[in-house]
C-alpha cells in the first residue's frame, strides 16, 4: 500500500497544481483510494484541496468529503468555497447518515440551498434525519435497515432483501438482518452469515435470535457506544417511541464517537477544549487554549493574595515558601489521580453516583496511605534545608492534611457533578488543579504558621 | 432490558448465596445474559464470585470469563482459583483469540498444565497463537477464516462454507469471505451481503473487490486499529511473512484495544499509572500511584533548592514569591496543551517526527500570544499587590519567557522522545510539569532578581 501520510506525496501535488500538469496530477491521483487522497488534502492549503477535488470524479469526491468529517475545520472552508449545485452531487453519493452529519455541519443558509437542489425523496430522507439530535442515535444511524418477517422462509427473506437493495440508491453492506411483526416492531435478529448458510426452506423464526438489543432514538451516543462494547455489536438497531425499527447505527460511526469522546476527555485533562490536531490557525488555537490558562491565572492571583497574607511570617521563616510549589504540585496530582479514576469509572458505568461513600472511602484511604509517605520524605527534606525538626514536622503535618483534602475533592466533586448532570470529565484538568492548589496553599500556611507540631507532640 | 449495574442486583446474589438458597439464585442467574453476570461478579467478593460461576453452565460461565478479560486483577484471582480441568473446559467454548488471550493471563504452570489437558488439535491451534506478541496483529486475531477461491462459483463457495464451518467447533459469524489463490495468497475479498444478494451461478472473481487490506502478523494492534479505523473495516485480515492468510482480527478486539490505548494515555496523563477503575486493593492502588507522587516530590525539593539560593532577595522583595505558584500553574499548563496535540498527533499519524521544526513553530507562537496576553494580566496584578511597576514589568517580562520555555519544552520532548522509540505518551503528565515547574521558577527568579525592566525600557 503506499502511504500516503508521506510528506513527500503531498508535496508532490502541489508542485502538480502549481506547475499547472493536471493530466499528470490526475494520473497521480488515480493510483490513491479516498482515504490516501483525504490523508493529502489534510497536508495542503485551502486552494491545492479545491484543485485536487475538481480532478475527482464525483463518487470519489464524496467519499474524500466524508473522510474529512473528522477534521470539521478542514471540512468547512473547503464547503464554503463550494456551489449549492456541487455539494448535492456529492450528498446523493452519501450514505444517509454521512449526508445528514455533512448538510448539519453548513452554515442554515448554504444546507437549506442545497436542500432544494435534492430530489423530493431524498430531501424528505434527509430532513427527517436532521431532526435528531447529532448526538444521539437518530444523529447517528442510517435508515437504510433490513427488515424480514418472522413467518417468511429463509428463500422469500433473501429475496425480499434483493429487491430492497435494487430500490436503494446506494447499496451499503449490513451483517444483521431485523425481524419485524406487521406493525415493524423489533422481535429478532438474523445474521447475514446465518441466512447465507441455512437452508432455503428454514422459517426465519427457527433460525432468528429473539434477544434484541436495540435503542431509542434519542438515546445518547456514549450510552449507544457503551451498549455495543459490552455486547460486542457491529451493528445497533435503532427504534422510535412506538418501538417500531427505524434504522441501525454501525460500528464504524461508533469508533468515530468513541475517538470523539477520547479528544474531549484529553482536552479537558491537558486544557486545549476543542482544539483539534490538524488546526493551523494561531488565534483559533489561543482561543480554544487560553480559558484554560485563565482558570491557572486567577487561580495564581488568589494563591497569592492567600500568600501575602502571611507576608511577614514568610519573611522571618523563608524555608516555609519554599516547599509552596512541592505542597500545590503533589495536592493537584493526588487530586488528578482520584478525579480521573472516579471520571472514567462514571464513564463506564463501573462507579454509580450512589457509590459515593464506598469511593470516598478508598481514595481518602489510598490518599492518605501515599500522602503519608510523601510528607515523612517532605519532613527529612524540610529538616535538612532548615535545619528546624518543629517546622519539618509541622509542614509534613500540613501536606498530609493537604493530600487527604485533595483525594476528598477528587473523588467527590465528579461524582457530584454528575448529580447535577455537569460533565464530571470538566473536573479533571485545570480547574480542579486550580482550585486544590489554591485551597492546598492555604491549609499548608494556616498549619506551618499556627501550631508546632514538635511542641504538641511533646 | 434489566439493569445489572444496579448495586441492588448484586447485593440480591451475596444475600442468595450467605443465606444458601441455590435454587433461587440459579432462577435468577437464568433471567441474565453473560454481559449482565459479568457486571454483577466486578461487584462481588472473590468467594461470592466463584459461587456464581459453580452455577453457570460451562458455556455462559466462559463467555462471562471472556468478558472479564477487560478487568484483569479480578479475572486473574478468579483463575488461580480453578482446576486446570475446569478451566480447559472453559477454554474448549472460547473462540481462538480469547482462548490465547485466557491463557497468556496465566501463570506459567497453570498454563502448561492446562495446555496438557487439552485435546491435540485445540492444543495446536493454542500453541501456535500464544506464540505471537499479545499486541501484535497475530496475538489480536483469530485463526477461524472463511476463504474462497477465484474461479468457483457463489453457489460452490456458499457450500464450501458450509463444510468449513460444520468443522469448526465453536460457530463465529463472519462478514467477509478471502479470495486466495492455490498457495493461500489472499487476493480478494468479498462480504457476506454480497455473496447473499448475488446470483448464485457468477463466478467469484467478478464480484470481488481486488483492494485489499490487510496487515502483517507481527503489526502492533495500535497500527491495526488506525488502518481499521481510516478504512472503516469491522474486520482486517492478518497475513504471515509469505502473504499467506492465516488469520482474522474482528472490530470488538480492535474496540478493546481502543479502550485500552485510552486508558493508558489517561493513565499516564493523570498518574494513575496501569491501575484499573475496578481495582479495590489500597496497596495496589497506592503502589500505582506513588511513583507519578514520587516525580513531583523530588521536583518540589529541587524547586525549594532553586528558591533557596535567593533566600536573601526573596526576604527583601516577598512579593516575588508570592506569584510563584501562579509562574509553576502556567508553565506547566503551557507544556501540558503543546504535548498533549503532539502527543495525539504522533499517535494518529496527522504529526510526523520530521515535523519538528513546522510544529515547533506552530507551538512557540501560540504560547507567545497567549503567554503574552497572560503576562499582561500579571502585570498588572503584580502592580496592584506591589506599587511597584518596575517588579510588575520584570515578573510580566519573566513569565512570558516562562511560558515559551514550556512551549518549547512541550513540543519537542514528545517528538524527540518518539525518534528514540520512547512512548510519547510519558510526556503528558507529571514528568513534564515538573521539569516545567523547576525551570519555570529558576527562570522567573533569575530574571526578577538580575534584571529591572522598567531601566532597561528607560
């Protein structure tokens, strides 16, 4: 296979485009498949990419425009550039649900044009499915789905199935076939390979399997993906408020959600948002970074407004200010640490809101269990630069306390949030980091400068 | 569908087993599929976990096995509880891949004993799977697959089917059949829908599609996923060193491993190392953690050095220690956006190694700007708790510096380190705000205390 993610290749296309040899660019392009060609055009500008559309016949050109659909930034200026005339070309090559997500990504203007251009059936299809909500599973299935009854002969079914398929404009692949009764109630499942291998005069219902798992409509795509994981589907079906078969989501649009999830959940953890990899602006990349950078500065101003409040205990014993950075760091990590496992446990589904108090328990137990081995390393350190064992033990008292009130904040805040039906993904990155930081400098100064803990002990 | 991850669920199944009404508990394990156990026995005890299993029928008990494979610290202490017999009885019903996956989870012993007990053929199949790297292609696949050849019919292929898999002892589905050659050179495919809708009479060669993509036996499973994942295939055929098809990799694999690729990116990112969201030993968890604590100690003992050497200044001017915190947040926030986008980018493919130089640059005039814009609000912050412009513009002055180190330090660790054939992925985390966080205060001290901007402005 040739590998076009070379920077060679793409550099090779535009100096085609720019030396003006397009009968060599079009040989050139020919030898790629869509995904070869897309890989390109994420490496060109914005005028290269339209050259290289043109070259393309039209079903290739809209499987280029579908592969894009990951990098909605590229996607769009190549669209804008694009004539009503030229896009629904490309959409009656889409399959459904890949038209539905292409026409929702355009400014209302350009996707009601194009709208008008489509012929009457498909435009009724189209509309239908962009009434869904994107994330949901009618955002994201096709309705172009299977359906036999349950009373056919395995010989009627397939050719039922034949003329179905001949009546569709585009022919797309399916593994599962959908039993229905009358009312096109979900009842079973047959797979593609079953009916391929039984005998031709087998009733369906014989070989069909009964426990269907299907969704709602308007179930959400995280919960659609997570059903499909745990039960190992290629294929979901999808059902209305009637429980009546109105189209399947496949497995390739749930990898699709499951890296969409994997991108937010980073970008939450590193603070860039939204931003995607290939994005090239400087200001759109600032934009979507500095939020974050915000959150750390305001939080900077109050950790210091906390600080000069001792500023003449911290100018008699400097040592203490010292150990500020180490105290905020190791509270942000023990609070990253706890926040991220109870994150992803409420993403799976492995921790329940309700397990609150067991949770808990266990980081304040871990938290503890590390942050007392961390403050007893802080008290030889402390002790070794200040020469002062009241002021080491005193300040690896303060850690300790510090590191239990993080594992307590991280552990308790997602799961709160997710009461509240806030994203408890938001609290993994800078915010919680933040507010531990400035919350963990806090409670090491009150302590270090109000008690001693060698005079206690004693 | 019930709900098996109701706590109350599994609360109901230790409740039957302490109060020992077996009956009632076989009733109710009867109402559940294997995905639904599976999810009750992660919320049990080991002893209650192994009573469950005593009551499953050898085929659910192995698919619910199967399903654990995900939580390997609870699967694990479930083996060690079991007879070699017992346990090859489980591994008879698995499908190949899950089978070798089962028993590479084992200890050595356990594994040749259960090796031996066997059947030859089954110990064959086995042998020759173990002996592929876990995350390679060969170590993903299964060797149950259906091949075809060019020149017969699709009425002969469908019964040559048939046969293959009357063979076999545990039925998969399949959605794609290989065309091979008489040496087993894979030279085309053709999906099950295909070979369902066609006349039964077209000779196979003219309804397959010569593309093919397929990948080498000793592939890492995280190239397997992105090819899998740029094709949209629900299944990628594996080939030996002779192009000779010898096996299968299916979408729930590659699904896993994308849920496990995440998991340790996050893993890394938040420091919770390789511990599971099921994990329920403290010492486990404590051990998984400490190291990722242990970097940010020894930094903030570095940092208190640094700080150490200006404790004279620092009594004379304590305003400056005040931001300090504030320097350490954006530094390290700063470095975590730019090496969490190279990060990704290295792993998709959409960043090069040779990129360097364009991505550096990309990455230093973000953090310009918004190292820039951040600088100015100190500034002014500074000003305010200070009255002293002069400091103000020096701290601002020192922060922006800062923060382009951080740039820097962000965007080329991760490309140099994946040139060196290290993870990447290890840059996300506490290792690169520590050194963020100790560089950024020696720069923000040693620029605050030498130099006095508003002089050198004058």
């Amino acid at each position: 296979m040739a590998k076009a993610h070379d920077p060679q290749f793409s550099k090779l296309v535009k100096k085609l485009i720019n030396t003006q040899r397009p009968q060599v660019l079009k040989s050139l392009l020919e030898t790629l498949n869509p995904v070869e060609i897309s890989n390109i055009l994420l490496q060109l500008k914005l005028r290269h990419q339209l050259a290289v559309l043109e070259m393309l016949d039209r079903e290739t050109a809209s499987e280029v425009l579908t592969n894009l659909q990951d990098s909605s930034s590229v996607l769009e200026s190549i669209v804008e550039e694009m004539s009503p005339e030229q896009l629904s070309g490309f959409i009656g090559e889409m399959p459904g649900d890949d038209a539905a997500d292409f026409v929702s990504m355009m400014e209302e203007d350009q996707a009601d044009a194009i709208l008008e251009t489509l012929p009457p059936k498909e435009r009724d299809t189209l509309t239908q499915l962009l009434q869904y909500d994107e994330e949901s599973a009618g955002g994201l299935m096709t309705p172009f789905v299977v359906s036999i009854l349950k009373d056919q002969t395995v010989g009627q079914a397939i050719r039922e199935i034949q003329a179905y398929v001949k009546k569709q404009p585009q022919f797309q692949l399916f593994y599962t076939a959908y039993v229905v009764d009358e009312y096109r109630h979900l009842i079973g499942t047959v797979s593609v390979t079953e009916l391929l291998l039984a005998d031709k005069r087998t009733l369906i219902q014989n070989l069909m399997n009964p426990e269907v798992v299907a969704v709602d409509q308007d179930l959400d795509q995280e919960e659609v993906l997570r059903l499909a994981k745990e039960y190992d589907l290629v294929v979901v079906p999808v059902i209305d408020k009637h429980l009546r078969l109105i189209g399947r989501v496949t497995i390739d649009d749930l990898v699709d959600v499951m890296a969409e999830e994997y991108h937010e959940d980073i970008g939450h953890f590193a603070g860039t948002g939204d931003e995607e990899v290939s994005e090239t602006s400087i200001i759109k990349t600032s934009r979507d970074r500095l939020p974050w950078l915000l959150i750390g500065l305001i939080g900077g101003f109050i950790s210091a407004l906390v600080m000069s409040t001792y500023e003449n205990a911290l100018i008699n014993l400097p040592e203490v200010a010292f150990f500020i950075p180490l105290v905020a760091a190791l509270g942000g990590s023990i609070g990253i640490q706890s926040s991220s496992i109870v994150v992803r446990g409420l993403a799976t589904g492995a921790i329940q809101t309700s397990d609150l108090i067991v949770r808990l328990s266990k980081e304040l137990r871990v938290g503890f269990l590390n942050g007392f081995i961390c403050s007893m390393v802080l008290v030889g350190m402390t002790w070794y630069l200040s020469q002062n064992l009241s002021m080491a033990l005193t300040s690896g008292t303060a850690l300790l306390l510090v590191v239990c009130f993080a594992a307590f904040v991280g552990s308790t805040i997602p799961i709160l949030m997710k009461r509240m039906n806030i994203d408890p993904a938001l609290a993994t990155g800078p915010f919680i980091t933040t507010s531990n930081d400035i919350i963990g400098i806090a409670i090491y100064l009150a302590i270090t400068f109000n008690f001693d803990m060698l005079s206690l002990i004693q």
